[in-house]
C-alpha cells in the first residue's frame, strides 16, 4: 500500500465499545439467572458488579478520550429501565440520559445499542421472540429510550449480533432463553427483523432522521477438511446465512436462510426494505466447518493454518477474513461502520499488533472503495465476556477484577497515535512495547 494509502481522513471515526451488562454491575436480567443456573464455562462465575461501570462512567468516558477515541459506543440496559413489564424506571432513564449528554460534552459521539443480548427476566416467560407479543413489548421499550437519543446525533445500533442470539439461544440452548429448536429460531429471526423496523418507526416519530443500523458479527468460513464436499458445501450455507441473511432482510426485504436440517425461512417482512442508514460488521475470526452426520450436522473449528498462532480465546488470527468481509458488505451500497474488532490478550503484548493488521484491513478496503467510517475497538475495558466469564481480556484498559484499578496496556499509546496522527504506523513506531502505566485517570 502507498503511503496516502496508509492514512485515515480527518471524517474517519477511532472509538470504542461497550455493552451494559459486561461493565455496569448490579443488573438483574435473564443472564444474572442463566449465571445462577451455573450455565457458564465456570458455573460458579457471576458477573456481579461487572466492572462497575455503572459508578465509573465519568473516569471510563476520559479513559477514552485518553486514546483519542471520538465515539463510545454503549448499551441500553432493557432489565434497568423496564424490570416489571410495564413499569419504567424514570431514575434510571434520567440516568442514561445524563450519560448520554457526558458523552456529547466530552466531543464523543454516542453510538447507542438498543439491544445487547440481555433481557428483562420476564421477558421470555410472557413475550419470548418466537412470539408476535415480543414486538408490542420491544416497541414500548424503544418507546421510553427515543427521548433519551434527541439531540445527540448518535448512532443508533437496533440489535447486536442478532444471529449469534438466535443461535445459542434458540438453535443450540447455550444461553437464554436455552432453546433448541429450528422452527422457533426461525420464528424469532423474524420477528428480530420485525422489531428492527419498529425502532425504525418510534425512533423516527420521536427524532426525525436517525442513522439506525444493526450490529453483525461476521465470520470467515472455510473448509475444514479443503477436500471434503460436504465441509464445502456447508461454507456455502453457513456464509451467506449466518453472515449475510439479516442484512439482505434489511436491504431487500426479503428474509432468507436455507439450511437443510437445521432451520430455513423465506419470508417478505414489511417496512424492511431499505430500513438502515449503516451496516455494522463485527469482526473476530474466521471458523473452519466440518460436516457431521447427526444434527446440527455442523462443527465449528479454530484453526491455525498459517502458524500465527491462536489468540488466547482459541480463535485464530485472520486478518485477510476482515477485508474479505467488508468487501462483501458492499453490495448493500450504505456506509460501513466497523462496530466491534478486538482480540483476548491476556498478557496487554500483542494487542498492538494485531490492531495495526486489522486497521490495514480497513484501509485496504476503503482502497477498494467500500465506505468505511468508524471503527470502534471492542472493548475499552476487560469486562465480563458472557459463557467464558471472567477469563478473556480484550480491552485496551487491563481491569483489576478485585480493585477495579484501570491500568493501560501498551495498545493504549499505539491506538491514540494512530488515533490522532491519523497514520497506520507500525507498533514499532510508538512507545507500544512499553509496560503498563498506572490510569491517570480518578
């Protein structure tokens, strides 16, 4: 790449991201009872006062405008504002309203989640998502959060990673509502759909224009076994429906996914055509597939082909799959907003490196003319990383779970000096390798 090649525009976005349930503390949801249930890796981790995020806002909105960060990307927490259906909590709403407008004075820009996987725990008792009634009970929750988004300019992100919900929560129960059954998920991916548009409606009574979009994780996929046909006709399913089927509802209108003995669904939603401003691509890694002959039929594998060696979390280092992805996203013909990327490091050494692989990724892209416009690492903060719990560390702050001291890993300097110089350096050309300094931030 030339060296114009390697620089970010002045408009390009550098933030960071967050969920409530993995930073705030003291939430009671259907994850508080699937913990309790001692359904996680480490059935005896509770999330708890996560980081306590919920108290520390004002010292973690510094902590990322110390990296240069220009957005910080939050969620809403369903279970706060609405723990009894029905009843809204006004000091909880005041509450995200004030964080909101803390994020505006420090010149970060909102992008506000308003729904990160967790629900109140009445929710799949009386109004689960393969249910129409979930879509009269989202409504009046996107209801009460509108006014809280009016003169922010925020970007508003209607779901996270919608089809990993639908596929540990309802095809292999490995978290709430811990269903496993492929007409059910196939009902509640429509009724997902369905609910985006509602967000798109009561946002827009409420605040005119507002740039709304999803939140997908994407995966590259390939073969496990290169020689196998079944292993590569799975790829081709798995691609376009685990990746691509929720942004094509929401460009065509038309819901699809076709996988044999597993779930499909081919239905026309109304009011989804045409129904986001943005396309939002999380990107980890990419799974090897291998077909099994019993149900599901499908294998997923990390492997480490390249000998880059996995990251802590067992995933591998994929870089080439995060352009391969933006590339595809494309075809939807809005702007791209990278709204999650990040790697479990647990000893801060690496973090560096793999940033400075992925963010020449996203030049590479913006070279082939997909309109890329923020990034946003995931996450400022070690969290609680949902069934692995308390064990990955993919923030650019290192947590100390017991004092909840914040203490920068050395990605810290090396994000902000991208983030502000606007140049993709390498890690070598910043103080990166460093140790750890303490937070200066109380």
């Amino acid at each position: 790449m030339s060296s114009t090649a390697l620089t970010f525009p002045a408009s390009f976005t550098f933030g960071v991201a967050t969920s409530a349930y993995q930073v705030e503390g003291g939430i009671e949801n259907d994850w508080s009872q699937w913990e309790r249930q001692g359904k996680l890796k480490e059935p005896h981790a509770r999330c708890g006062r996560a980081v306590d995020h919920w108290n520390r806002y004002a010292e973690d909105f510094a902590l990322a405008k110390a990296v240069g960060a220009t957005a910080f990307r939050l969620s809403l927490e369903w279970a706060r504002i609405e723990p009894e259906r029905g009843r809204f909590d006004g000091a909880v709403l005041e509450g995200y309203r004030e964080r909101l407008l803390r994020l505006r004075a420090l010149g970060l820009r909102p992008v506000v989640t308003l729904h990160h996987f967790t629900h109140p725990t009445w929710f799949h008792a009386s109004t689960p998502w393969h249910l129409p009634e979930s879509l009269e009970a989202f409504r009046q929750y996107v209801r009460q959060c509108a006014p809280l988004l009016e003169g922010l300019d925020a970007l508003v992100i209607s779901f996270n990673e919608p089809m990993v919900l639908l596929l540990g929560g309802y095809l292999q129960g490995l978290m709430p509502p811990g269903i496993t059954d492929g007409a059910k998920t196939m009902a509640a991916l429509g009724n997902l759909v369905r609910a985006h548009v509602i967000a798109r409606e009561e946002l827009g009574q409420r605040l005119g224009r507002v740039e709304l979009g999803i939140s997908q994780n994407m995966l590259a996929f390939a073969p496990d076994r290169w020689w196998h046909p079944l292993d590569r006709s799975l790829v081709r399913l798995a691609a376009p429906a685990y990746n691509h089927a929720f942004h094509e509802a929401l460009s065509s209108g038309h819901l699809r996914v076709f996988m044999p003995g597993v779930a499909s669904t081919d239905v026309r939603i109304e009011g989804a055509r045409d129904s986001v401003e943005f396309v939002g691509v999380n990107y980890y890694t990419r799974a090897h597939l291998r077909f099994m002959p019993r149900p599901p039929f499908i294998d997923f594998k990390y492997r480490d082909p390249d000998g880059r060696g996995l990251t802590d979390i067992g995933w591998e280092k994929r870089p080439e799959g995060f352009l391969q992805l933006l590339q595809e996203v494309k075809r939807y013909g809005k702007p791209v907003w990278v709204t999650e990327n990040g790697i479990d490091d647990r000893q801060g050494s690496v973090r560096p490196e793999y940033l400075h692989t992925h963010l020449r990724q996203v030049l590479a892209a913006r070279e082939a003319g997909v309109d890329v416009q923020g990034y946003l690492y995931w996450s400022l903060l070690d969290n609680f990383e949902w069934l692995e719990g308390w064990g990955p560390r993919f923030g650019l702050y290192h947590v100390d779970f017991d004092t909840l001291e914040r203490r920068p890993t050395p990605a810290c300097d090396y994000f902000r000096t991208v983030a502000t110089g606007r140049v993709l350096v390498p890690p070598s050309a910043t103080s990166a390798g460093g140790a750890a300094q303490p937070s200066a931030a109380r």
